[in-house]
C-alpha cells in the first residue's frame, strides 16, 4: 500500500535511477518495521498470548468440585518458584471467577511444597499414607468446608455355639492387655468396608474361625479415643461355620470357648457398665426375646455402587 502512494511517476524514471530508489524505501520500511518490532515488551514468563489478543495468565490445573470449589490434583515434580507463582497467579484467578474453597492435594513426594501454600494462606485437612490435603477457603462468605472425619469405626464380635460358649480372646497388647479379662474379638472397619465384613474378617484374623453374621445388636459412641477423634463400636452377633482356634500370634496372646455363663461372670465385665449391657444382649438374643439389625442390599440415585441399610426385620 505504501508503493501505491509512492510520490513519484515511476513508470517514468531512468531504470537504473529507480533501481535506487526502489532499494532505498526497502531499507527504510525495514528499518521501520525492526524499530516496531522491538518496541513491543516480550510477554513474562508463565503468561501467553490468547488467541483474541488478551493475556490469559497460567494457572495450576484444576478440576471444579460440587460445591463452588475447585481441586488441584499434583502429580508430577514441580519447582518450589514455579509453584508460588503459579499458585498466586491461580488464586487470583479462582477469585475472580467467584470460587469458594480450595483444595490441594500434594503427594508425599511434592511434600516441599507445603510451606508455600502454608504462606498463601492454606491449612492441613487431613493425611494419609501417600499424600496430604491442604485447604483454603477463599471466599468473603463464611467458610462452610467440612472438617475432616471425626469418627473412627470399631466392630466386636459375639461369637456363639450350639452349646452356648462364646468365642474369647487375650490380647498382647492394647488396653486389655495385662489385666487378666478375656474380651470379644474386636478390631477397626476398614475403608470401604462394611460392618458385617470387617466382623467376620477381625474373627478370622485373630481366632482363625469361619463365621457367618446374623446382626447388629446395639452400637455405642465414645469421645477422645483415638488421637481425640470419636469411636462408633457396633456389637454384631455371628455364628461360627468353624471350631478350631488358630489365633494370630502378632496381636493375640489366647484364644478359647468360654461358656457364656464364665465370660458375663468375670469381674471386669460386672465392674464395667458398657459390659454388663452387652451381657445382657446376649441373654436376651439367646432367649429369642430381642431382634437385631440385619444388612439390606439397597441401590442409590447419588451413586452407582449398591450400600446395605440396616434394619429390624420384624
């Protein structure tokens, strides 16, 4: 467009005179365009250019949770001054869009990277083997992130026989170790699993017996337990598929059938409230004048995996 506007009748000039020329306004709009071109400020590391022509800042990935928050899942190494800018920049950005929560799930491996977040304003929800959530609550609302689990789940099995002996065990260690009581088998609920599961796995893991389970019987909850965490203990009935004892030598010192009668009469149990209650359950289950909890197979709108709900069947 500039050599249409030229000034000149080109046409009419001597060609070598407009050879000059022509070499001349070349090396001035070259001139020109490099004096543009290097005006321009290279964008900052981490930035790029959109395809619209506004600068869109680089965020950490991330994935919008359900409740107006967002979740970043690290995986890979990351250097501890691309993490800070980048979580800046990231924090920024969420609070714009009118984000809620975050959270920051960082594998033991990235375990470095903690301090920093800690400076953005984050704080530990909970841990596991291999990883730790970090959370931070972003919004001007009032915070509404859930705390982490406050209760631990505990199952104790009553083991009964045809001649009414009740399955018993001594602990090498734990609270009833070294007090001379024979006790219930007991034991933790697994992640993902179900009472009546964990209830007969505890009975084989520690007394080598087969068992098939016919309810929940009660179920008690008790505070600063476990690392000021709560306990929820459900007492479950089962009856054996097996009789001989191989009891697990890491955890069990003995295991025996105990008639019932001997196991409701040891002092401990008559001291203690909670065991007298349980003794009392067992009398009423044997003599069919109480009903327990049974596990029913039930499906849910929310998930696609089948859970039990536990009822009264009479």
């Amino acid at each position: 467009s500039a050599l249409c506007n030229f000034p000149f009748k080109l046409y009419s000039l001597n060609p070598q005179v407009f050879s000059l020329i022509f070499i001349g306004f070349l090396r001035f709009v070259f001139q020109v365009e490099s004096m543009s071109v290097a005006a321009s400020p290279a964008p900052p590391l981490g930035d790029h250019l959109c395809e619209n022509g506004f600068e869109c800042v680089e965020i950490l990935p991330a994935t919008n949770d359900a409740h107006g928050g967002v979740i970043v899942d690290l995986k890979d190494r990351m250097d501890p001054e691309v993490f800070a800018s980048l979580l800046k920049s990231s924090l920024s950005n969420w609070k714009k869009q009118g984000k809620d929560g975050v959270w920051i799930k960082l594998p033991i491996e990235l375990v470095n990277l903690v301090e920093i977040a800690v400076k953005e304003g984050f704080w530990y929800h909970h841990a596991e083997p291999s990883y730790v959530m970090l959370v931070n609550w972003i919004s001007k609302t009032g915070c509404t992130i859930p705390p982490n689990a406050s209760h631990r789940v505990r199952v104790g099995a009553i083991v009964l026989n045809d001649k009414k002996e009740v399955l018993v065990v001594k602990e090498k260690r734990g609270r009833f170790h070294g007090i001379g009581a024979w006790k219930l088998p007991t034991g933790v609920v697994d992640a993902g699993e179900e009472i009546f599961e964990a209830a007969i796995r505890e009975v084989k893991e520690e007394t080598g017996i087969d068992t098939e389970f016919v309810e929940v019987l009660g179920f008690r909850q008790e505070h600063n337990s476990f690392f000021e965490k709560s306990d929820i203990s459900f007492l479950c009935m089962l009856h054996p598929l097996s009789f001989d004892i191989k009891k697990q030598e890491l955890e069990i010192e003995a295991a025996q059938w105990m008639p019932f009668e001997e196991y409701a009469a040891q002092p401990f149990n008559q001291k203690h409230e909670p065991f007298k209650y349980i003794n009392e359950l067992c009398i009423a289950k044997m003599e069919n004048v109480y009903t327990g909890f049974c596990p029913r197979l039930v499906s849910s709108f929310f998930s696609k995996d089948f859970s039990y709900i536990y009822l009264n069947t009479k």
